[in-house]
C-alpha cells in the first residue's frame, strides 16, 4: 500500500525502487505477471490539465452552497429523509466505509466536510458534488432494488467524479473556450465572488460528463467499492437494471451520465484488477434490507 502518494493516484510516480522491491513481495503470487511499479487497482492516468483553470476550494464552496440550498428546501417539503431513517441509515454507513479510500484519490478529499441525504423523491438519481456533497433520490433505491453492493457502485462512481474533479474539469474546458482571461479571472474569484459562486452553484447538478469521465468514474468507483468491501462486480447488475429501466421512463441518472453499450464490457475487463483488493477488504458488518416502496416509508411518518 501506498495511500499517502497522490502523485502514485494519479498514474504518474515512479516509487523509489525500495517500495516497488516491497510491492513486488508482496504482490507475488497473486499478480506475479504485473511489473514491480504496479500500483494494485485500476489505471486511469493523470487528470486532466483543465481541471487547473478553476479554483478547487471555489468550485467545493459552490458545491456546498448549493447542497445545502438543495437541502433546506427538500426540509421544507418534508422530502429530506431524517437522520434516523432506515435508508438515510444504510447510505451513511456506506459512505463511511467507502470515504476513508477516497484520501489517495484526492488528498482534498481529507478536510471535505462529507455529507450523505436522502431525498424523498421518485426520481432514479444521486450525485456527489464538489467537496464530498452526497445525496440519493429515494426512487433510484426503491425502483432499483438496490442491494447494499449496487449502492456501493453508485457511490463509488459518484465518489469518483467528485474526486476527479470532472466538474472542475468540464468548467476548466468552458473557461479555455470562451477564454481563459476574462472567464478564468471570475472563477478564480478575482471578480464578483458572489455571482461566480452562484453561476458554479447552478451548474454543477445538470453537468453532463464526457464519455471519458464517465469511464474514468466507473473503474475508480469499482476499486473503492473493492476496497470497502462491496462487490465490484455489483456494478455490473446497476448498469444492467439502469439499462431495463431505461426502456420504460428515462431514469435522471443516465442524463448526467449518458450509457454507452461498451460501459458493462468496460467494467467487465477491469474487474480482474480490484479482485484482489476485494478478496482481502473485511466484508461490512451490517447488511441493509432494499428500500420499501416510497409510499410507506413517507405515510408511516406522516402518521
Ligand atoms: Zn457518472
């Protein structure tokens, strides 16, 4: 293990050759075929430069603002399940144990002050914003019927943008368009911070990911459901189901993340690589039940 380098995350390190002589050791056997550099998981190279264009401890600031926004107003609709619900519950303790391998992804991801919610809503959506912000619609859960490994690779793929930063990213690519000096300038906050932070804000939930972020994401969240214990191979079934539910109402998932038919095959091919960090993480404790139909679980508070 090696989770304190970012630069190791980030492909692009050439460990010492006394740490590749440990990894080696350690390795054999299991990955005997792969080079002594090779970091355990998957590879997905450096991130991109355009993510630089923009100002990270903005854009998370951005993100938090509107999460927060995006909360007080499902509270006032009484649609932000309460700390003690059963699914709220099971998204939390997921989270937990998936966040501690974020760090060598993101050392940011350290001081995020990291959120999960849960929104009563039918929609089939989730994301995670900028700065570790978490929220599941309640009808990805529901008309999924998620199981506690499919939920991983949700978050885990949810995680992944965020650590990634492919927000940054596709705004760093509006800022070169449109030109780096006038644009750049506003989102590094050297202009009107208030307007810049409301325009990030705003954006951030309708960001549509390149195919390349998308497959970025799957393969970084296959490895950190590995390592938390889940089922990567779960991600596998998601897409599937999000495919079959996709032949009735579009679900608001796959708008954000368009499907591609190679995503699954692409997913299938890199599983071989998390096997081993699966086989080794301890299994969660606790298992949840799949989410009861919303009805219930929102009439039952009511009363
Ligand atoms: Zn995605």
């Amino acid at each position: 293990m090696f989770g304190d380098c970012a630069d190791c995350a980030a492909g692009r390190c050439t460990p010492p050759a006394q740490r590749s002589r440990r990894l080696f050791t350690g390795l054999l056997g299991a990955a005997a075929l792969a080079p002594a550099w090779a970091r355990e998981g998957v590879d997905v190279g450096p991130k991109s430069k355009f993510a630089g264009l923009v100002s990270a401890e903005q854009l998370e600031a951005a993100g938090g603002q509107q999460y927060a926004q995006m909360m007080r107003e499902a509270a006032q609709q009484r649609a932000l399940a309460p700390m003690e619900h059963p699914q709220a519950q099971r998204l939390r303790y997921i989270a937990q144990r998936i966040v501690p391998f974020s760090y060598e992804w993101n050392d940011r991801a350290r001081q995020w002050k990291w959120e999960v919610n849960l929104l009563g809503s039918p929609q089939l959506n989730a994301f995670c914003m900028p700065g570790g912000k978490i929220a599941f619609y309640y009808g990805i859960l529901e008309k999924l019927q998620l199981e506690d490994d499919e939920v991983a690779a949700i978050m885990g793929h949810e995680v992944a943008h965020a650590l990634r930063e492919h927000a940054r990213e596709r705004m760093g690519k509006t800022a070169a368009t449109n030109g780096v000096i006038e644009l750049g300038s506003a989102l590094l906050g050297l202009g009107n911070l208030g307007r810049g932070l409301a325009g990030l804000g705003g954006q951030l939930l309708t960001l549509r990911f390149s195919r390349e972020d998308e497959s970025e994401a799957d393969l970084v969240g296959i490895e950190l459901s590995a390592r938390a214990g889940y089922d990567p191979s779960a991600a596998v079934r998601l897409w599937e189901k999000m495919m079959s539910a996709n032949k009735g109402a579009p679900p608001q998932w796959l708008s954000t993340h368009p499907a591609s038919g190679t995503r699954i095959r692409d997913i299938q091919a890199n599983l071989s690589k998390v096997a081993g960090l699966y086989a080794r993480a301890p299994r969660p404790e606790r298992r949840f039940p799949v989410a009861p139909p919303l009805r219930s679980a929102t009439t039952s508070r009511d009363g």
